[in-house]
C-alpha cells in the first residue's frame, strides 16, 4: 500500500521552486506562521473548507448550506451571501462543501497516494528530462508529511526523476534525515538572523532552522537558499550583514544559489475565506525604491562572494 499524503495543490509546469519545469505538490500542515505568508490555507494540516462570499447565490434563493448544516447558526450572512462559517460549531465543513451548488464554500486539502502522485508526475517525463526539471515538494512544510515524502521522491528515483524538497527546517532532523537519501536539493529560507524577529513574525525563534541549514549542508546536500525581503522584518542592513556572516562562516558559502524574493501582497482573499487575519495588513510598498532596495542587498551579498540573485530564474 502506498503511503497517502494531504495535498492542498498540484502544479504542473512550475519554473520557479528548482531548476527546469517541474511538477510541484504542495503538502497541508506548517510549524511556521509567517506573517506575509501567501498560502495560510497551508497552516492547518486537516482538510479545510473556506467562504468565497461572492459567488454565494444567497440564502434565500439557495439556503442549501443552512439546511446541511447541523449547527446552522455557525453560519453568518451578510447581505444575504453566506461570510464565515463558525469553526468552533463546524467541526468538518465537508456536508456544507458537498450542499453548496456554486464554489462559495471551497474545499482546501485531500488525500492522494504517492501512486496517485506518479501519475501525475509521469505525464511530464519528457518535459523534465529536456529541462533539466523534476518534482518539488512544498507547503506548507512538507516534512511534516516526510514518511510521504520520502516514498515519493523513492518512487521518483525509481523512475529516474529528480527530486527537489522545500523546507521551512523547523522540523524534527529524523524528517530531514529520512529524505536526505532521495533528495536531489533542498530549498530552505533564511528569513531573519534576529530571533526575536522570527519568534515574533514568524512564529518560532530561528535556532532550529539555523541549526538544520548547517547540518544540511555539512552532509553535503545541495541546498538552494532563499530570503523572502520583507519590509521591516529583514531588510535591514545590519541582518543582511548577519545573513551574509552566517553563510560565509556557518555554511562555509557552500550552496547553490542565494534567492532574494521581494514581497508581494498575495493570498489575502485566501485569509477572509479563512476568516483568518491577515498580517501585513496596512504595510505599503513603494515598488519601484523597495525593488531598487533589493537589488542593493542582492549587490552587497555578491560584494561578499555569494552567488546571489533577485527572483527564482537563474539557479543552475
Ligand atoms: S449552499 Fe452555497 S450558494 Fe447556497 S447559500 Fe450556502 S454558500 Fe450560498
């Protein structure tokens, strides 16, 4: 029987998580809240169900959700269009899910075995092997489904495809250690050098992924590293320094590439389904002078001798 894992999306033909085209899993479940996070429908690691209001036909001329529901006051209305569903009331939104005849309530999350997976990656055989592509697993943390993980990159290297694991590393090291043998490269953040920053913005102090990106390279994986730029939280020049000490010093500036990825306001309506908040709300980006402010960073890291660039698109 092949392991199952909980998948909130599949893409194929993605270009930016690992070198060439690649298909890519994004696996429920994170230890790690970040506050610009584009994905909050990853946190949780259990089937979720989220509110689009506006596709809602509305109670009167539809109502289907109120009559499937055993708990009918845990849903709100607003001008007759369903808003939030009470998720201390609702333990599983699946019978509102399957009542509602329009996508007002969206299902985020379902099981799929690593055979079910295959298939899909063995559509795209031809498409990696002349892109030099492969499979990304990301989230969410994916390590926190490692026992799937690592069936699966097993099953990709059976079939002679590369693998490639996105990692917050706040993980346990044995998930780590259980797909080092089946993992190609590794891509992890580097999201701030101040931990008190990290516990605040991010959810945990940095030690532990600290800890991992040295171990993961002193075993000699490949590891692509990144910095998703955020306004106030690392983008100053004292962490960059930091940053740029710790790779030079911690992981004797033995990786791939050094990612810098500015910020984008994305997945906001993502958090309102959710009834979740969103935590860059109220921060403003001059795009042009923040673009210019990353380019700065991306100057002083190749300054420093690290193989640094701006974006996704060069990594080989
Ligand atoms: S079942 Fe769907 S469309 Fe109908 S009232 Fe409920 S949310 Fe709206």
């Amino acid at each position: 029987m092949s392991q199952t894992g909980i998948v909130f999306n599949v893409q194929r033909y993605t270009i930016h998580d690992g070198p060439g085209l690649r298909t890519e899993f994004f696996l429920k479940g994170c230890p790690l809240h970040c506050a610009w996070c584009s994905n909050p429908e990853s946190w949780d690691p259990k089937i979720q169900y989220g509110v689009y209001s506006s596709k809602c036909i509305g109670k009167d001329a539809c109502g289907a959700c109120l009559e499937a529901c055993e708990h009918p006051e845990a849903l709100t209305f607003k001008k007759g269009r369903l808003a939030r569903i009470d998720y201390s009331l609702v333990t599983d939104g699946k019978e509102l899910y399957d009542a509602c005849p329009s996508d007002a309530i969206k299902q985020w999350g379902y099981e799929m075995t690593v055979d079910e997976c295959m298939k899909v990656v063995l559509k795209d055989k031809g498409y990696y092997e002349r892109s030099g592509g492969g499979v990304t697993v990301s989230g969410g943390e994916p390590l926190l489904q490692s026992e799937f993980v690592a069936d699966l990159f097993a099953a990709c290297h059976e079939a002679g495809v590369q693998t490639c694991c996105e990692s917050t590393f706040h993980v346990g090291w044995d998930a780590i250690e259980r797909v080092m043998p089946v993992t190609d490269i590794f891509i992890s953040d580097l999201k701030t050098m101040d931990t008190e920053m990290h516990r605040s913005r991010i959810g945990a102090g940095n030690e532990l992924v600290l800890d991992h990106l040295q171990r993961v390279v002193d075993a000699g994986c490949d590891l692509i590293l990144r910095i998703p730029v955020i306004p106030g939280v690392n983008d100053g020049m004292d962490n960059v320094r930091a940053t740029a000490d710790f790779i030079l010093d911690r992981l004797h500036g033995r990786i791939r590439v050094l990612q810098l990825l500015s910020f984008m306001r994305l997945g906001v309506e993502k958090y309102q389904s959710l009834g979740m908040p969103y935590g860059m709300r109220g921060v403003k980006v001059e795009r042009e002078a923040f673009q210019a402010h990353v380019d700065e960073i991306a100057d002083y890291f190749c300054s420093r001798g690290i193989h640094c660039v701006v974006g996704t698109k060069e990594r080989q």
